[in-house]
C-alpha cells in the first residue's frame, strides 16, 4: 500500500519537462549496450575514466547509463549549462509540411545536436574528457528525439501547454510529461524484457536511417497519436477549452507505439556508437 501511495504521490508532484525520464533513457542505453560489439563497449567505458575533467561531481558518470541522464543532470546549473537545454528538442510544426530547418537555426535543435556530437566523438584528436562529454550528448539527445513531443509541436512547447490526464490520474499533468514519464514507463514494463540481445534482422529493421529521417518518424507520432488521443479531436482542430484525456483503452493502443520508439532510439544509439568509434 505505502509503495502505491508513493508511486502516486510521484506521478501527481510537478517535476521538470525533460523527456522519457530517468527510467527510459536508462533503458535506452541499455538496449544500446547490449548491442554493440565489445570493442566499442571497451573504447566507450574507457572514456568514463576522465570524468572528473568535466567538472560536475553533483551528476554522476561512470557508465552508460549515468551518461544518458547526465544531460538533464547538469541542466540544473544553470550558470553553466543553460546553453545546452534548445538542444533537448526541436519544435517542428505538425500542422505544416515537415520543415525541420525551421526549426533548427544555428544548430540550436537535438537532431544537429546528434550529428555535431557524433562527429566530435569520432575524433580520435580530441581529449578523452572533450569525447565523453559528446559521448553522454549523443546518449541522451538520440533518446530525446525519439520522444515524439520533442520533435512535433503546436505552438505549445511540445505539449507542455496541453493539460491531460493519464487514466483515472488527474494532478498536474499535461500531453508532453504524460509521453515522457507514465506512458513510456508503462510501455517498457508491458511486454517481454527491452535490454536484450537483438537480431540481426531486428536491428536491420529499426537502426536504419539519417538523423532527419527518425526526427520525421517522431514528428509523425507527434501529429497522428500524441495530440489526437488525448483530444480525441483531429491533431490541429480547435484548441480545447477542457483538459484532455488519454483513457486506459487509448493507453493500452498507444503502447506498442512507445515501444517501438523506445527499440528504435536503442538500437539506432548502439549503430551510431559503433560509427563513431571505431
């Protein structure tokens, strides 16, 4: 009981819209590790050992996992780090043709992110502390993309605008930290195990693709599930006056789609770490 209470008592306290959440991005980076090949796991945990250059005892980072939450980590120095946080999505309109430029000046936007980062740890120039810190971007950015309320909008910050309610829970919840927290952790957890050894034709099937094409996949989510479900209006109909609702039916629908994405960011990570550094 006290358990539940708890569990509760999370999911209705405000807390930051950073997206999937520990628990997901922890998951992504799992499938990841699973699935790159032991030279690549060995040149990447290498790199954990110069951690300490980065400066940020208050974050930890000794290993994949602490890298893909590192990120959101920092994120609370301000000071030091709020220039990275229009790295974390990219607001692309879903009620327009698909224009990611538009929404990605100056490199400002987690799908150049991906690629700037990728480049940066595939220079084997570099010091090791300037690689882990692309490293620990490029973990967490790739999980970032794939959730479908950072790369689709309707002028209300991905979500963060649209007040919803996951199920029977009401609290303080809109669509953006619905798909980021609940939805995703119920995802993860109904169905067979994720971090696991994938085959080569599942890998074949998920991992393919530029940066552009998996931001249009998310952006497409965005538009045909996120907005429609919790509506239950078309994506770009009139703006609601109630707060929105995505009932256990719709939850249960919208699972294999979370899912998939979760695969997908997973295995097009342990692609893209295999890329850079080998």
């Amino acid at each position: 009981m006290f358990k539940k209470l708890l569990i509760l008592a999370l999911l209705l306290s405000p807390t930051p819209a950073f997206a999937w959440g520990a628990y997901a991005h922890r998951t992504i980076a799992g499938i990841a590790e699973q699935n790159i090949d032991p030279v690549t796991k060995a040149r990447m945990n290498s790199l954990f050992r110069s951690a300490a250059l980065l400066g940020t005892p208050q974050c930890d980072l000794k290993n994949i996992g602490d890298a893909s939450v590192w990120p959101d980590c920092i994120r609370r120095d301000r000071l030091r780090w709020n220039y990275t946080s229009p790295w974390h999505y990219q607001n692309v309109d879903i009620c327009k043709p698909f224009d990611l430029k538009s929404a990605c000046r100056n490199g400002n936007c987690v799908s150049a992110q991906i690629d700037r980062n990728a480049a940066l740890l595939k220079d084997k120039a570099l010091p090791a502390h300037v690689r882990l810190e692309a490293l620990t971007f490029l973990v967490h950015f790739v999980g970032d993309m794939h959730m479908p309320l950072h790369s689709g909008d309707r002028s209300d910050r991905g979500g963060n605008d649209v007040s919803a309610a996951y199920g029977a829970i009401e609290g303080r919840m809109n669509l953006h930290w619905l798909w980021d927290g609940p939805l995703a952790e119920r995802a993860i957890t109904d169905g067979p195990e994720m971090v696991r050894v994938y085959s080569a034709e599942e890998k074949s099937d998920k991992s393919f693709g530029t940066t552009d094409f998996w931001a249009m996949q998310a952006w497409q989510i965005a538009r045909d599930y996120s907005y429609t479900t919790v509506e239950d209006q078309p994506s770009c109909g009139p703006k609601l006056t109630r707060r929105g609702k995505v009932d256990n039916d719709e939850i249960r629908m919208l699972i294999p789609t979370a899912r998939l994405q979760i695969e997908r960011s997973g295995l097009r990570l342990a692609r893209l770490l295999e890329e850079s550094l080998n």
